[in-house]
C-alpha cells in the first residue's frame, strides 16, 4: 500500500491534536472535583474555591489557568447544560426613520410600515424593500429630501440618486447591527454568564446568544432590550481620591467591626495566603503592588494575623490602590485615573461597602464610582473610577448624541486608534472639556467614555481638540480598536432592539438529557461493536479498532473547533458511528466477492478496497453536502446536528478506509490470518435474485395508496401538526407531580389567555405537557413574557408542577425557519441532481434520484400525518423534523449511489456505455442484487443504532429520531423499488422519443 507511512503520521498528529483538546476537560474536571471535596456540600464554599483556583496555573507543564482551562473545555449546549437562547432583532424601521429625522409625511411612513409587513410575511432585505414601496407610493420624489439632512451630509449629498440613499441605507443597518453586537456582548459579559455564544445572523437583522446556566428571563429581556447610553465624563486622579478611600476604609473598620467577609476562605483557598496572596499575585503581572497598610500581608503565614489585618483594613482587604516602586524605593501612587482594583468575585462586596449609608455619607455628590468593562489583559482584575459630576443635574460632560461617526484607523507609526467625529454642537462642548482636562501641562487629566455605567476607555487628554475630530491612543488591538469605534458609534444608535424569539432549558431537564444522551451513546456503540465483530469475525474487531479511533477523532476535532455539544449532535454522533460502518461494510463485502473467485486474502483486500472507493466517495461526498445545506438554512440544534455530521463523515472516511487499511496491511505481514466471516454468515445473502425491476409497478401503487392516505388525513386533521417554530407563538414543557388530564388543563388556561384556546399535548408521560399559545405573541412590549407566563402560573394554580423549558418564537422567525426549510430541501434536491448528472453522465439517473428524493419525502410526511394521535408521543414538523428529512434524503442518495456505481462499473466491463430493454432490466437487477447484502447490513445498523436512541433518548428528541427511523426503512425501501427502478421508465420514454 503506497503512503501507508503519510497516513501513520495524519493519524499521529490527529491523535495528538485531538488529545490535547480533550486534556483541557480533564484537568477542568480534576478541579472541580477538588473543590467538590473540599466544599463537602457547601455549594458557597465550592463557589469560592474554583475563584480562587480562576488564576491559579492548574495545566502542567503548559502552564495554563483554570480559568484558561475551562474556556478550552468540551462546549456543551443548553439542552445539555440549561440555559437560555435568545433571538434578537434590530428594528430597522426605527432606524430608517430616525435617519430621515422621524418625518411626518403620510406616504414615508406607510412605505417603513409596508416593508416592515413583508419582512415579517418572509421578506429578506428590509431596506430594499422600503426603498421600492417607497418609490410606488411617491412616485418621483427623491429619499435624498429625507436622508440628506445635517447629521448626514458629510455622506448623502441633497443631489444623490435613490440608488445612492439605499446604499447609504444599507451600509447604516449593517453599522447598526455592528454595534449593537458589540453593546449587546457587553452586557452578556457584564452580566457573568459563563462562555456566552453570540453570533450574528448573515444576511438579517438578528443576533442570536446563547447563555448557558442562565434562568432570569425578566431580568435578561430589561439587560439585552434597554437602550444603550453613551456618556463622557471627566474623572478623578487617585491622588484626589486615596485619602477618601483612607477614610472609607476607617468607617467600614469601625462599622463592621468583627463582620469580616472572606476570613473563612482561608481555609479552602489552595493558594498560600488566601484571597489577598492571591489578588497580589495577579496585580503584580500588572506591574503594581499590593501596598497601603497591607503591603506586608503576603510575607505572613499566621491565618490570626491575616484575620486581624482583615478586620482593620476591611476596603483594602477586596480593593488594591494602583502603586508602583518609586526611585528611591519607596511605594507611591501611580498617577492616572484608576483609583483602585479589585478581582471580579471581589467587586460586588466593594458595591456593597460603598453603598452603606455610613459610607454614602462620606462620598462628596460630585464623585460616583464606575468599574472598568474588562479586566485587565490575563487577568480577573477590574478598574474602578471616580466619575467627576460637575451639573447640578447630574448629567454627563457630554452624551451619545454628540458623536457623529468614528472609525477605527492607524497613527502615523501604524499602531491602531480610534477616530472620533463631533456633531457641530457636540465640538463646542468637547473644545471645553478637552481644554480643562489639558490646562495643567504636569497633571494631564483623563476622560471616561461610558456605556451603561461601564468604562470602556479613560484616555489621558494631550492638549485642547478644536474642531471635533478626535483620536483616541493607547495600547489597542486591532479588535480593541474596532470595539471601541462601534461602542462610540452606538451613544447615536437609533435602532431598538427586542427578543424575537426565545429559549429557555431548565437545569434538571439538562441533567436528564445528558443521561440519557450517554445511555443511548453507550448501548449503540456496543451494539455495532457486537454486531461487527459476529458477522464479519476478524475483520470486524479491525473494524471496530477504526470505529473507536473514529469515535476519538470526532469528538477531540469537535471541542478543538471550539463547536457546541448538543443533544442533537449526540445524536449525530452515535448516527455518524453507525454511517461510519457502511464504508466498511461496502470494502468487507467486495473483499468477500473477490474470495469467492478464489483470489488470496492479501489480493482480495487490495482489489476489495480498490472497487469498494468509488461507492464510498459518492456516497459520503452526498451525504456531506446535505449536511453543508443543513448547516446553512439550519440554526441552533439542528446546526449542531450537521457540524456533527460534516465533522464524522471526513472522519469516519479517514478512519474506515485509510486506518483499516494500515492494520490489515500490517496483520498480513505479520502472517496473521485475516477471516472476513464465520461458518453462519458465509453464504449469507449468496445467490440472491429478486426481479426488482418487474414488480416495480406493485411498488409504485403501494407508494401512491400511503400518499393518498396521508393526503386524505392531512385535510382530515385540517393540516401538518406544525411546532412553534414554524407558526409562532409560545411553547412551554411543564412536569407535573402526578398525571394530569390535557383537556382539563386546556380548560383552566383558556380564561387566562384571553380565551384563546392553547395546544395542550402530553409530552412523553403523562404526568408531562406541551403548552402552546399565541397569547400576545405579537406583543413588542418588555414586559409582554412575564405577563404570558403570570397568566399560564395562573391557570396552572393548585398543581404541583415545574416549567422546565420554554420556547418563544415571533411570526417574523417563524417565517424565516418556514423558508429556510424549503429553501433547504429544494436546494438539496438541486444539488443532488447536479452531483448525479455529472458523475454518472446521464440525466435519467439525476431525474431519478430526485423523484426518490421527493417520493421519500411525502413518504415520511404521509406517515406523520398517518400516525398523528396515534403514537405516544407528539409528531410535530419544527426544524429538527427538516433535519430528519434532509438525513432521510442523505440515505437515500447513499443508498441509490452504491447502485448506481455498481451498474457503471458494469456497463464498464461490458465495454458499453448504456443498455437497453431486457439487457438493462437484467442488469439493474444484477446491481441490486449484488448490492442487497451491504443494503440490507448498512440498513439494519443504523436501524438498531436509531432505534437504541429512540428508546433511551429521551423526550426531547423523540420525535426527531422517529422521523430517521420511518425515514431509514422508507430510503432503503425507496433505494432499491423506486429511485433506481424508475430510470427504466426513463429510459424508456427517452428511447421512444
């Protein structure tokens, strides 16, 4: 075998790579299991334990923090973690007419509420779409009248074109979008939520963030949808603020007295010296000291001493003056701004001192403290600052409204700044506060720019700036830099931002979900083992060598890409293991043909391999574009289910074939006896011969009978069983402490939701319901979900019961996933065609693998309809059933390939480049026939693996793998009676003609 040694060291490094990303879960692991025992129960206790370990380096060798660590850890999603997933929209209708200056005219308006209409309805380009209602309802007026005014003239000429405005307009939403993301993430970080996920949606006006453990709906809806405000404010040195904090430091002495926080945490903290060792430790990277009164702190080991400091200098104890070592060796304050520092679990307990009566007295009106919105670079250390309040009023210097642009740009050394551009007035305004800032040339003074009470940047002012053009220095990233420009840009962001959709997963369902998601992972994979390793004896365990490596390489590329783990992509694993034996299948049964003619077993192996590639390139190269297509049109799980799926086929590809090669290489030259069967499965599936092709008539009316039942009850139950996700509304998973009865329930809830009947269905158990509503679901207020939910606590009064998952989706998401489902299986069937055409060269083989495609799908949509109310569970069609459809096409287009592959080989034995009449019959069903045993084996496989997940799954998602179930027996079904069969009558037409 040629390359064998290229492949030892892909799998090597591979091997190496995946490793190092899963070493990051263990050592995670390692930790948090420390701070479990040393907690013994306490979760208060274990809390401050993994703080304390936040800068501690845990990775040896390497040197890695545990905070590092557990950023690099295995992702996992919120239906495995709990958590909430939130949609939200930027309103480009305000925007629109905010940028016009809110005009009154009768015809503007009606043209943002017309393109507002359509947006909602499926339309994509909301700025397209009010450019042309507006040109239809004002026929020759030009948008340059509205949009060329003075906060816009440096960019929109009175003479500029309507093609010119929409431009403007376009790029605007784009910048608006822009920098709501980046106020939007300030707040998610602001808020503490554990490894955020935040990624704008391309080609929208959507944000979609996922924030795993959080729960507060209320509180997240008034964090993400409040307006943002941008505020400059001139600030306090240290050197005016440290004999203020000397004082606040005696009042809290004296005050609290022997209420100390944090002496307990000197027994569990691992690091010497407890809390303040540790604070010094990570101020030193910073070049500064822990100084004042306890500046000696660290040299001591006696926890009393440490206690009796603690009790003197209870401020300094979680707050460090910014100093440095002066040249005479003494420690001094370091000018600037910062007036203090504190680790990130320390900042809440200095809030709390500061806002004691006894120390709010002492704090002049003029001062109020802010935090910095990031720590320290490497660290958990936030800034605090001393905000200068100069109006009787207490406004800012100077607010977002004074900023007309900014842009992130270089100096003149090519290190990178921010440019800042005044509005007329607000230039005024800025030439007087950047002159009182400069006027003292040894005692430069800074400007905070604020965002929601947060400093983003203090910069030192140089000398009075005229004019309104500004630049911003300091020691900044490119990224810093285009953060900062955005966050200039949005104290002026008219567009509103609001919760178009939501999901909230409570953490027991979590929990439930990862069990059952492991017993599920655990039972399949032992079944393939088995099954493996009994039908094909020693070629099988060589099979599941390449299985177990396949397993390894999967989920070490998944956490090194950084993916989310959801239920879904767990799902995709175990079905990427069971797809992953059909490659080996397909080389073991061409290896099984070539012993049959009599050839060696090393020959049989190559020759086996060497006719079994080009049925498995076709029939993953398909499969991986239904999961490319899916990953696109799909969003949250069902995207998580195709990067799975894309991931294990490359994989299962490298594993079964190049992997398994180097071993049976390697167990020839060893002389070991490679066996491909054993006495009962040696003449399986010999001498096999179904007229596929002659019954192919019965086949056809046996599909038409099921799509005409399924026709006939889909009017019958007055349409599909539609999920939230596709008509909107709100759906709620409630867990009662006993059975319930879903119509009483409806009952109960009716009244509350303003008689607007829900879609109440047990959910599983009976003890375990869906609700769905439509209740105010087109309600844009803030307060609009707790009103929904107080009405559902309402009416579910005097049951014991727990809401462990909610979904919101709004009509406008809902239409957009309507589309996406279309779009997807549309383009799915396009490129199935493009893909079969060329590779086979004739297009009654395209044609015929997309009417298999259609056919599948009205299959599996005739037997939902079907079984509707029948099964124990619901049917609904939402976004993980589309997931299900395209997989089901994806075994099809699999299966129909590795028959289509066996027929061109044929044909190329034959010397011939078609057949017609009873040749081609006989030799469609010599291809089916020869191909029966790896269809039948692939089939049966994946059947048991789906089958082992849909037995211990799960509920959430049942469903989702029942649809693979009927779709796996529907693709093999459809694979050898319909797809390949149907180019006959194909065929046949195109001979007529």
């Amino acid at each position: 075998m040629q390359g064998k040694g290229f492949i030892k060291f892909i799998a090597i490094v591979l091997a190496i790579v995946c490793a190092y990303a899963l070493s990051f879960t263990l050592v995670a692991s390692k930790v948090e299991k420390d701070a479990k025992n040393a907690a013994k129960g306490d979760l208060a206790k274990e809390k401050a334990y993994l703080d304390s370990m936040s800068a501690v380096k845990v990775y040896p060798v390497v040197g890695f923090t545990y905070q590092e660590v557990k950023a690099k850890e295995i992702n996992l999603g919120l239906d495995l973690k709990g958590g909430m997933n939130v949609t939200m929209e930027i309103s480009l209708a305000e925007l629109v007419k905010s940028l016009a200056g809110n005009p009154t005219d009768a015809n503007f308006n009606k043209a943002v509420q017309n393109a507002q209409i359509q947006l909602n309805a499926g339309g994509k380009d909301y700025i397209k779409i009010f450019v042309d209602e507006f040109e239809k309802l004002s026929p020759g007026v030009k948008l340059a009248d509205y949009f060329s005014n003075q906060d816009n003239a440096s960019q929109l000429k009175p003479s500029a074109s309507n093609g010119d405005v929409e431009s403007f307009l376009e790029k605007e939403a784009t910048s608006a979008i822009d920098r709501s993301f980046t106020v939007l993430r300030s707040r998610i970080d602001g808020f503490g939520v554990v490894s955020p996920n935040m990624q704008k949606q391309e080609g929208s006006n959507r944000i979609l963030i996922e924030m795993p453990g959080v729960q507060d709906k209320e509180r997240i809806a008034k964090l993400l949808q409040g307006s943002a405000e941008l505020q400059f404010w001139q600030v306090y040195q240290v050197q005016e603020v440290a004999p203020l904090l000397e004082n606040i430091n005696k009042i809290l002495a004296a005050t609290l007295k022997a209420d100390v926080p944090a002496t307990k945490d000197t027994t569990t903290a691992p690091a010497a010296g407890g809390k303040l060792a540790g604070l010094e430790k990570a101020a030193a990277k910073d070049t500064t000291a822990k100084g004042g009164k306890l500046a000696g702190l660290g040299k001591k080991d006696s926890s009393a001493v440490k206690a009796e400091l603690i009790k003197s200098n209870p401020l300094y104890a979680v707050l460090n003056l910014p100093i440095y070592q002066g040249e005479n060796g003494q420690q001094q304050l370091m000018p600037g701004a910062v007036v203090g520092m504190s680790l990130q679990k320390d900042t809440a307990k200095v809030n709390a001192y500061l806002k004691l009566p006894e120390v709010a007295a002492s704090i002049p009106s003029t001062m109020k403290f802010m935090w910095s919105v990031k720590p320290r670079e490497g660290s958990k250390i936030f800034e605090l600052y001393a905000i200068k309040v100069i109006s009787a009023d207490g406004k800012p210097d100077l607010g977002g409204e004074a900023i007309s642009d900014s842009r992130a740009d270089f100096d003149q050394k090519g290190k990178p700044e921010v440019t800042m551009y005044m509005t007329s007035e607000g230039s005024a305004k800025w030439k007087k506060i950047t002159a009182e800032a400069a006027a003292d040339p040894n005692n430069k003074k800074s400007i905070a720019i604020v965002l929601d009470n947060q400093v983003y940047s203090a910069p030192t002012v140089q000398n009075e700036i005229a004019g309104g053009v500004s630049s911003i220095t300091g020691n900044f990233t490119q990224a810093d830099t285009k953060d900062l420009s955005n966050i200039l840009k949005a104290g002026k962001l008219p567009a509103p931002a609001r919760i178009a959709g939501s999901y909230v997963v409570g953490p027991t369902l979590g929990a439930q979900a990862i069990h059952d998601g492991l017993i599920s992972f655990v039972i399949a994979f032992i079944v393939i083992l088995i099954f493996m390793a009994l039908y094909y004896h020693r070629a099988g365990w060589v099979a599941n060598f390449a299985l177990l490596i396949n397993l390894f390489f999967i989920i070490g590329i998944l956490v090194s890409l950084g993916a989310v783990l959801t239920l879904p992509g767990i799902a995709g694993i175990v079905l990427t293991i069971g797809l992953s034996v059909d490659a080996n299948i397909l080389i073991f049964e061409r290896v099984r043909e070539e012993l049959a003619h009599g050839k060696n077993t090393a020959t049989a192996i190559k020759e086996g391999f060497k006719h079994a590639m080009p049925s498995i390139i076709d029939s993953n190269v398909t499969l991986f574009i239904l999961g490319a297509i899916l990953y696109v049109f799909g969003s949250g799980p069902v995207q998580g289910f195709a990067t799975t799926l894309c991931i294990g086929i490359l994989s299962s590809l490298f594993a079964a074939v190049a992997i398994s090669r180097v071993v049976f290489e390697s167990l020839l030259n060893r002389k070991i006896d490679v066996s491909f069967d054993n006495s009962i499965t040696r003449n399986a599936f010999k001498n096999i011969s179904f007229d596929f092709v002659g019954r192919r008539k019965i086949y056809y009316v046996i599909s038409t009978i099921i799509i005409i039942a399924g026709i006939g009850m889909y009017f019958k139950n007055g349409g599909l069983n539609l999920g939230v996700d596709f008509k909107g509304g709100r759906t709620y998973l409630v867990h009662f402490d006993k059975a319930v009865n879903t119509e009483d329930l409806k009952a109960k809830l009716n009244p509350v939701f303003g008689n607007e009947t829900p879609e109440v269905k047990t959910a599983g158990e009976d003890s375990q319901v869906k609700i769905t509503t439509t209740f105010h679901i087109e309600d844009q207020d803030i307060k609009t979900d707790k009103v929904v939910e107080d009405a559902l606590n309402k009416g579910l009064a005097g049951s014991k019961y727990e809401i462990v998952s909610s979904q919101k989706v709004t009509p406008i998401i809902a239409s957009d996933i309507v589309n996406g489902a279309f779009y997807a299986v549309l383009i799915s069937c396009l490129f199935m065609f493009i893909y079969i055409v060329v590779r086979f060269k004739k297009w009654q083989y395209g044609l015929g693998a997309v009417i298999a495609l259609f056919h599948d799908v009205l299959m599996v949509l005739s037997f939902y309809t079907i079984l509707d109310g029948i099964m124990p569970f619901s049917l609904e069609i939402g976004q993980d059933f589309i997931a299900a459809i395209l997989t089901v096409m994806g075994y099809t287009m699999t299966e129909t390939v590795v028959v289509f592959d066996r027929i061109r080989e044929k044909l190329k034995e034959s010397g011939k480049e078609d057949l017609h009449g009873e040749a081609r019959n006989n030799l469609i069903n010599f291809a089916l026939n020869s191909t029966l045993s790896r269809t039948i084996l692939t089939s049966l496989t994946v059947f048991f693996v789906l089958l082992v997940i849909f037995i211990f799954g799960g509920d959430s998602i049942r469903g989702f793998i029942f649809a693979l179930l009927i779709g796996r027996i529907i693709g093999t079904y459809s694979s050898l009676c319909i797809s390949t069969p149907i180019v006959i009558d194909l065929g046949s037409s195109a001979e007529k003609k």
